[in-house]
C-alpha cells in the first residue's frame, strides 16, 4: 500500500474525481517530507506519507503511482484568522494615499465595453491564516474531491466604521490520503 498526498488547493480546482475501488494513475512531485508538513500535520501522520502527488507539474516527471484506491481520509486543520486593516489602501505601495474616510476604495477589475465593469471592491482588511500545528482532524470518506466549494467568504459592504474583526478559529480541508494498492492493477 503507498499513501499519497493530494493537496485541497489543486484537487479543489481541477482534480478529476475518483472513488474507493477506482484504479488511479498519478504523477508523483516528490517523496520526501518537508520541515512544515511534518510541523502542521505533526510527526506520527507525516511519517504515513509515502509520496505527494502533483496537479500541475511544471516539468514531466517519471515517478507515478498506479493502482486501486483503497481508502481515502479527508484532513482537516484547525486555522487561525486574524485581520489587519489594509493599508495605504488596497494593496497600493507604501507612499500611496488613503482615500478620504467618506470614499469608498476603488474597484479592482477591468472596464468593458459600453460602461460595464467586472470587478471587486477589496476589504479594508487583510485576512492573515496561519495553521495550527498538529490540530488535524482525519475524516474517512468515499470520493475526492467530493463537493466543490461555491466560492470563498460572501462579499460583504465595507462599512468604514465596522470595528476590526475578531480572530476567527476554522478547519480547513489541506487535503486528502489517498491509500492506493499498486499491486492490484
């Protein structure tokens, strides 16, 4: 049995799904285990890893796994999110100019033809997420990808008096192990 992992940010975007029992084929990025995934998903499940599988490589690699899945665990990670109010504006650079407090900050986006503009207002403030070492949740399921997200948080309006918003503690999918049999292919 090899154990690979599939990474949420790729497989959520443009990961062909598969179930437990389906024979897979995948590219194969690396095998050895980095100093942060072994910090965020602790040593004793790190250490379950046998290769990590890659989405999108940027040069042909060799290295696959091929085989039946056997199992497949979603990972969770409890995330910290703290805010910051954006500053001086929405991204600008350093000697850039704030817009007056009754304004409100510009579109990010581009105009098309005959007035119409696609865009987003950007927040006034900066989300920083930062993992919690070792706070990981495995959760058996049958597929990946499983359900894709609809989108990421609401856009909300940026009232310039809504005080800075609290430290908010979330689980985040950081990805999947995926049990594959390579003799049974």
């Amino acid at each position: 049995m090899t154990r690979v992992w599939l990474d949420s940010m790729e497989w959520e975007c443009c990961g062909d799904p598969f179930a437990v029992g389906d024979d897979v084929d995948f590219v194969i990025e690396g095998r050895t285990l980095s100093v942060e995934f072994i910090r965020n998903l602790g040593a004793e499940l790190a250490a379950t890893v046998d290769a990590f599988e890659a989405r999108h490589p940027e040069d042909p690699i060799d290295d696959r796994v091929r085989g039946r899945v056997t199992g497949v665990q979603i990972v969770l990670q409890e995330t910290v999110d703290r805010f910051s109010l954006r500053r001086p504006g929405h991204g600008a650079t350093a000697d850039a100019e704030m817009p007056a407090e009754e304004e409100l900050r510009p579109l990010s986006g581009r105009e098309l033809e005959g007035g119409f503009f696609i865009g987003t207002r950007p927040s006034r403030w900066i989300r920083a997420s930062e993992p919690v070492p070792e706070a990981i949740e495995l959760v058996p399921t049958d597929t990946v990808p499983g359900e894709r997200p609809e989108s990421s948080d609401p856009v909300a309006e940026d009232d310039l008096d809504v005080p800075e918003p609290a430290e908010q503690h979330r689980r985040v999918r950081r990805g999947w192990l995926v049990d594959v049999d390579e003799t049974n292919r």
